[in-house]
C-alpha cells in the first residue's frame, strides 16, 4: 500500500505543477494570492524584498 500511496502523491503533484506553469492558470493563482493579501492587510509577504 506504500507505494500506492507514493505513485499517487507523485502523480498528483506531476499534475499541480504542469497545471500552474500554464498562462491562464498562473494569471488565476496571482489573482487568488491578490485578494488573500487584500483580506489580510495588504503587505503581507513583501517584507524583506527589493
């Protein structure tokens, strides 16, 4: 059952990542990390950037 599990977990992360390296995902995930950052105060995450 081990290796079940493994050859699924493998699989669906194979899957995450080919879905997020399309265009019109990548422009779904900035936008859904957009609006968490506005719920929770606006600059989350940028500290010690730039």
């Amino acid at each position: 059952m081990g290796l079940f599990a493994a050859l699924t977990k493998s699989a669906l992360a194979k899957k995450a990542i080919d879905e997020g390296r399309k265009p019109e995902n990548q422009a779904k995930i900035k936008s859904a990390i957009a609006s968490m950052r506005n719920k929770k105060g606006g600059s989350a995450g940028k500290a010690g950037r730039g």
